[in-house]
C-alpha cells in the first residue's frame, strides 16, 4: 500500500493516477490490502471481485498516455456496489436474501453505466440488511456489518457495509441508495458525508421507474463534499423509459460544492416528529450547528414544517409493507423461493403487506402530496431544514433484534396464515415503530422527494460520529452542496480515521 492511500478522496486518487504519480494496479493493490487487513472483523465488503478488478487495472495501465479512458474523472479509483438495484450484469444480485442466492444480474444497472463511463473500477459488492430493510445490516445470508468506530456498534442500514468500506479506508467511494434514510443514517453513524438526490435525479433503469413509489433514491457514500458532487454530475441523468426527466442543474454539482453559498434563512428543530426521546448528543450536535452557521452569517431560527410525524410514519410503513409482500412473491415465482428462505421478521412484515387493502395502500400513498405541500410551504420561507439525522446513537450489534418469545409468537401466526392479525394485533407494526424512533428524521425527504444531507460535523464524548442533515427543496442540491463545501472548510472532517478500525 503507497502510504497516502488512506489520506486521499477519490478526486486526488485519480488526479495522481492521471499525472502518472501511481498505477491503476497500485491503487487496486492499496485498495486489496486494506480490505484484507480490516474487513475480516468488519464484514463490509461480501463479494469480493479481485481478480477481474486487477486484470481491468492491468489493461487501464497498459494504455497509452493519450488513450480517451485515461481522461475519464475517476480514472483508476475502485469503487463497491451495493447489493440491490446496482447490479453489474453476471455478478451476483443477492439483496442479502438467501431466497435471491445464486441470483445473477440480467442487467448491468443505469447508475453503474454511468460510474464506469466515468472511470471507476468495480471492487464488489457491500453488506446490506435483507431486502434493504433495516436501519441496522445484521443480514442472516452475511452475517453483522460492523461500524470502523466501534465493531461493537452498527453501521446503520441499510448501505451499511458501505458506508463501513468507506470509513475504514477500503475504498473512498461506495455505491448507496436511499428509501428512509439509507444513505444518510450510515453517514451519520460513520463520520462520513452522505447526500441523497432528489426524486428522479439519478435513474434506477432497468430494474425499475422508481424504487419504492419513488422513495428511494440511488447515490453514494464519500469522504469529501467534492467526492459526493462530482459524482452526482457523472451519474444524473434520465434513461429511456423514465417516467419523468428532472431538469439538469445550471451549473456542475463540482463548482457549486467550491462555491460559497447566499446568506441561508435556515429552519431547524430537535424534537422527534414521533415525540419520542432524541440523545443528548444529537441535539447537542445540532446545537453545535447553529452556532458555526450563525459565524459563517446565516440566519438560523427555530421552525418545522406542519406536517403530522405520526401520519407521515404510517404512510411510510404502508409503503414498506406492501413492498416487502410484493418482493417475497417475485422471489417465490422466479426463483422458486420457499417461506423458509427469508429472515423471520421479513416474513412478517410482508404477511402486513399482503393484509393491507389495496384502497387502503393507495390511501397512504396519496398523503404524500400532502407532505409534499406542507415542506414546499416551508421552503418558501425557509432555505435549509436542519435537524439530526438520527435520534439515537448507533446501535449495539444485536440491540434491536426481537426477543425469543416473540419470535415463537411470529412463527406461530405466520405459520397459520395469520397475516392480518399480525397487523390488527400491531405486534410488528410495534417494532418497526420502535426502530423507526432511532431515526425519525430522515423519512421526511423520501417521501416528499426532495434531496438532504447528513453531514459528520461533531463526535461525542466517546469520539464516534454525530451527523446533523440538511434537507432543501426539491432539485436543489445545488444549495445543499454549496452549503457542505463552506461547511467542510470551516470544520474539516475527511482526514478524521476510525480509531477502533484494525
């Protein structure tokens, strides 16, 4: 390993390849020998891709100096995917479900087109809770993903081996998505600057229009603001088929991000929209906000968007629920998937989707416009929305899961087919309320749309991460990254390492 490897973003990476300062190989071989030195204890990366990433690498070096590839951004920096809706065509598409083992990809995905027209080279692919399902990758097929900062800890879900990979030096950059805070929560958790797109901004061809009724969002998890940009400008962009185009921003993401932004009015709150309890050091992290904001001349006031927190989590739920039902029967009609291939709580939680009516489904979906207006009324008073991106500190590996006795419970019910009662009962509707109160925060933006930001600003007293988001109004990302870049300057944090990584 050449011993910058570790200090350097992906944007530096590449600039020392193109000056001929390194190889693509010696960068690969960095990459390699620090994914073999800390991924053993951390279990982020669980495809490993090695021996067709170093035979790319080796044709990359033997260009000559003029070839067209070797102009590419990100020339020679290697890249993980995620496990789900970022296939490359022939590699495994697994979603950590041992009901999609053995499953290839069709399909190379739009995203990862556009990833590899800029240059980067695929490494693997990440850990991820089943289905994507999770704000904690615990997944039976991977076993525990582990936080850099503490491995006793989660990285959060459900990128969570990629926001691991990312913070322990694995790689600099790592592919992420984002359905209720999937890119942010891991962010936060791991000291890391997380940004998802707005609705549509990044196409999720071919494997779907929109991910979860456009919900969820496809993008990366970075060290740097620059990093996160400039690859938002090489992967944005409808592909045929879309069901609607977003209008390309006036400038690159990449300038905005070394911009200086306006005098911001910002917004901000540190009450949970559920009303349940936020950490101490997530308020305090905000606070901290407030006052390096106030320096830089923005002007910050106490103010939230008038929308019901316990609505919007129940049409968040809806959602989700009838999702997962809808995913379990595709993996049983084409890959003859049984019940027994999926985690229990899995199964639960589509036995909901397949009891929820579907004029009770689209009831929850059409709230969303609602939610929409509210922000957008917000907005027009308010520049930024700033809040913590999570409630609670990350969670001890094991922490959430369900006790033994309810487990029995759930097997017996599943097992006579009682998936209504299941929800009239409110038994699981329970735990996922209860793990949605670590992170109330962030569903606001996947419903509405609309891009936000976890930014890793402050640590605790235990020296781990506390991330504080941002949420603009829809296509506005261009706010969001000038803000981050001023931000990141005043308070660098892209050279702070995990101090528990091996």
């Amino acid at each position: 390993m050449f011993a910058e490897y570790l200090d350097l973003d992906a944007t530096a990476l590449a600039a020392l390849v193109a000056r001929g300062e390194v190889s693509g190989v010696e960068v690969l071989q960095a990459a390699l020998a620090r994914l073999d030195e800390v991924n053993p204890r951390l279990r982020a990366v669980v495809f490993d891709w090695r021996e067709s990433a170093l035979e790319q690498a080796r044709a990359f070096d033997a260009l000559p100096r003029g070839a067209p590839e070797r102009s590419r951004p990100f020339a020679g920096v290697p890249l993980l995917l995620k496990d789900l809706g970022q296939d490359l065509r022939g590699q495994p598409a697994t979603w950590a479900s041992r009901a999609r083992a053995g499953v290839l990809a069709r399909d190379t995905s739009s995203v990862v087109q556009r990833w590899l027209a800029a240059g980067l080279l695929p490494l693997g692919k990440t850990n991820l809770p089943e289905f994507a399902l999770k704000a904690v990758t615990e997944p039976a097929l991977f076993g525990p993903c582990r936080n850099p900062w503490d491995p006793r800890r989660t990285p959060g879900g459900s990128s969570g081996g990629a926001a691991a990979a990312v913070a322990a030096g694995i790689v600099p950059v790592a592919g992420a998505s984002d359905g209720g805070g999937s890119i942010r929560i891991p962010a936060a958790y791991c000291g890391l600057f997380g940004l998802r797109p707005s609705r549509g901004r990044v196409s999720e061809a071919p494997e779907a229009d929109e991910f979860w009724e456009g919900a969820s969002a496809t993008h990366v998890l970075t060290r740097s603001v620059r990093d996160s940009a400039a690859l938002l400008d090489a992967a944005m962009g409808a592909s045929p088929g879309d069901p609607f185009t977003v209008a390309p921003p006036a400038r690159s993401y990449a300038l905005e991000a070394c911009t200086a932004p306006p005098r911001l009015r910002i917004g901000f709150s540190v009450t949970s929209p559920l009303g349940t309890e936020v950490h101490a050091d997530n308020v305090a992290a905000v606070e901290r906000t407030l006052e390096l904001l106030r320096e830089l001349g923005h002007e910050v006031e106490p103010a939230a968007p008038a929308i019901d927190g316990e609505q919007l989590a129940q049409s968040y739920l809806g959602i989700y629920y009838g999702h997962v039902a809808a995913d379990l029967r595709q993996c049983k009609r084409e890959f003859g998937a049984r019940d027994q291939d999926f985690e229990l709580d899995t199964r639960a939680l589509a036995a909901i989707g397949e009891s929820l009516p579907a004029p009770a489904f689209v009831e929850l979906r059409r709230r969303w416009n609602g939610f929409a207006r509210a922000l957008a009324a917000f907005h027009a008073r308010h520049d930024l929305y700033l809040t913590p991106t999570t409630a609670q500190p990350a969670a001890r590996i094991g922490e959430l899961d369900a006790p033994p006795w309810q487990h029995a419970a759930l097997r017996a019910v599943l097992a006579c087919g009682l998936g209504g009662l299941l929800r009239r009962s409110g038994t699981v509707e329970q735990l996922a309320r209860a793990n949605l109160a670590r992170t109330p925060f962030t569903q606001l933006a996947n419903l509405t749309g609309t891009p936000a930001m976890s930014l890793p600003l402050h640590q605790d007293a235990q020296g781990l991460p506390v991330g504080v988001q941002f949420v603009a109004p829809w296509g506005r990302e261009d706010l969001l990254f000038q803000l981050a870049g001023q931000l990141e300057s005043a308070r660098p944090w892209a050279q702070r390492l995990p101090v528990a990584a091996p």
